[in-house]
C-alpha cells in the first residue's frame, strides 16, 4: 500500500504542467470556439470571445500558466463558493435547514424546483441557493458587501479585488428573473431581508473581477485542507472544505454537473463570464477562461481545456 502511494505520489510530483498547459494551449487554440458569450448581462455580451487563458498554482506554491491568465474578468457564478465559504464559517448547521445539498439538474436560473420543495432551493450553487446564502451574509454583516471584499482579501492577499459597479448595474438593469426568484424566496419566508438589499448583494458579488492566476490562488484553500498557502494559516475547517468540494463536484456546473465528472473528474465551479475554476484536492487549483458558453452555461473551451489536463496528466480524483 505505502509503496503504491509513494509511486503516485511521485508520479504526480514530476508531472511537467507547463508543457502540457502549453499542449493544451496549442491544441484547443486552433480548434473552433463553439458556444456563445453570454447576452442576457448586457456588460458581458462586450467581451472578446478570442480571450483564453489557464492558470494552475500548486501545493508546492509553483505558476503555470498560457495566455490571458493575468486579465481580469467578470467571475459571476464562481463567487457562490466563496459566499458559501464565508456562510458557512459564520453559521453552517443552520444554513442546511433552509438551502438543500443534491444536485439540481436544471438550469442555473430555475425557478421550477421551488414550487415543490417550499421555497428551500436545492443547492447553494444554483441561483435560487445563492439568494439564499446572500440573505444570510446580508443578516450577518451591517455592511456586507464589505465584509464579503475584506473576507475575499483575506483569502486571496490582495486587496485590490473589487466590484466592478459597471457590471452590477448591468445585471439590475436585466435582472427581472433573479428579482423574480427572489421574490417567490421571500413568499416562502426563505429570503429575511429586504429583496432589493439582497439581490444589490448578490448582483456586487457576481461583479468581482478576477484573473485567472487570482482565481488559482484563491482557490488553492479548497485543495490545502482549508489552509492558507503562504502562510499556513486554517481559514475553513477540513470538514467545511470537504463539503464545499463535494457540492462543487455535484452541484458546480448545473445540469451538466454529471458531464464534468464525466469528462473532467474534479470538483469545480464555473461563471457565465466564461470562468471556470477546478480543485485536486492535495495537489493543485486551476482556472481557465473563455467566454464562450455552451447551452448549459460553461465556458466551452474551458471544460475542453480542462478535461485535456486530467487526461494528460492521468490524473484525477478518480
Ligand atoms: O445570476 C446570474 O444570472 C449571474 N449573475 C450569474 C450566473 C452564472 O454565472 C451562472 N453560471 N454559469
């Protein structure tokens, strides 16, 4: 058994990321971009759909990286982990009572789910579950668009992570379904707050703008047992993390979770900014972006890209 691991362990210690990012680069740069940029966000619909990045930060603290890795871009749905994270750390059991944990297998803006489950979404990954985490961060902070910014520089070290007011207003201005949803939260007692409080949130924390090599960075928490990288420090529990990682490999990617098992086999969570991040837990975090949206709503080149890494590697958590 010892000798097995240590064989793995070794294996996946000289894997030479760079040349295979560089392959992936390479390969997926020549290929047709299918999919369109998202629309619905008029803000979004101005994006290049040519951007295309890969960031992987690993354990061992070493950047590998192609492209557009160092732009910002809007990360939208991809801020759900880290307002489930923040949630989570403030009051976790309670949370479970009004937000479920099994995979939706519908669209990320549904509604219809609500109606037969009383107003408790199925997930924190899919809009409605995301409402609901931002009415909890909106009850817990007298001012929470503050307290989510400061808790993202904690993770990230890097204060100059911010909003982008521009895409925020962008969204409000279209956001007739989300004001919906959460409406019909709010019939069933689900949302506590004011709608308009919770969704001028929601709408702030969909507006950050990352790049890539941030995205990795931040995320290297999910695969380092909740601890920071640089400094060592525990900011979310094992338990806390292993939750989060075991809803984004069920939930993260809507109704094509069970595709991105199929085909990635990693724990991951995308945006419509065309942003997808990905977690092996012990080993590394990467981020890919390509706006492009295939008719589920992931980054087309992205989930390409990424199941191009596994595959190459030969390395899952399968
Ligand atoms: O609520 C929305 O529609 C967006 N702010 C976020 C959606 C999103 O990123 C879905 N992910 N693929």
């Amino acid at each position: 058994q010892q000798n097995h691991l240590s064989k793995y362990k070794m294996k996946v210690g000289t894997t030479d990321y760079q040349k295979i990012l560089n392959q992936i680069q390479q390969e997926l740069s020549q290929a047709e971009v299918s999919g369109k940029v998202a629309a619905y966000i008029p803000e979004l619909a101005k994006v290049s759909p040519e951007k295309f990045g890969m960031h992987l930060y690993n354990l061992e603290g070493e950047n590998y990286c192609f492209g557009n890795s160092e732009e910002r871009f809007s990360i939208q749905s991809i801020s759900k982990v880290f307002s489930l994270a923040l949630a989570m750390k403030i009051i976790d059991s309670d949370l479970w009572k009004r937000v479920g944990v099994e995979p939706s297998g519908a669209r990320f803006n549904s509604l219809s789910l609500l109606e037969d489950n009383g107003g408790i979404p199925r997930n924190p990954f899919i809009n409605a579950g995301a409402l609901v985490v931002a009415d909890v961060l909106v009850s817990c902070f007298s001012n929470p668009k503050a307290a989510f910014l400061s808790f993202m520089h904690e993770l990230t070290g890097n204060s100059t992570i911010s909003y982008d007011e521009t895409v925020a207003a962008s969204e409000r201005s279209e956001g007739y379904r989300n004001f919906a949803m959460a409406n019909y939260l709010k019939s069933f007692g689900n949302i506590k707050n004011d709608v308009e409080e919770v969704l001028d949130f929601y709408f702030h924390q969909c507006s950050i703008t990352m790049s890539c090599k941030e995205l990795s960075q931040a995320f290297i928490v999910f695969a380092n047992k909740g601890n920071l990288l640089d400094t060592d420090r525990q900011l979310l529990t094992g338990k806390q993390v292993k939750r989060i990682n075991a809803l984004m490999l069920t939930c993260g990617f809507y109704d094509e979770a069970g595709e991105f098992s199929f085909e990635v086999g990693l724990p991951g969570k995308s945006g419509v900014g065309g942003g997808i991040v990905a977690v092996h837990p012990n080993h590394y975090a990467v981020a890919v972006w390509s706006p492009p949206l295939n008719p589920k709503g992931n980054s087309a080149r992205g989930m390409a890209a990424l199941e191009r890494l596994t595959t190459l590697t030969g390395y899952s958590i399968f």
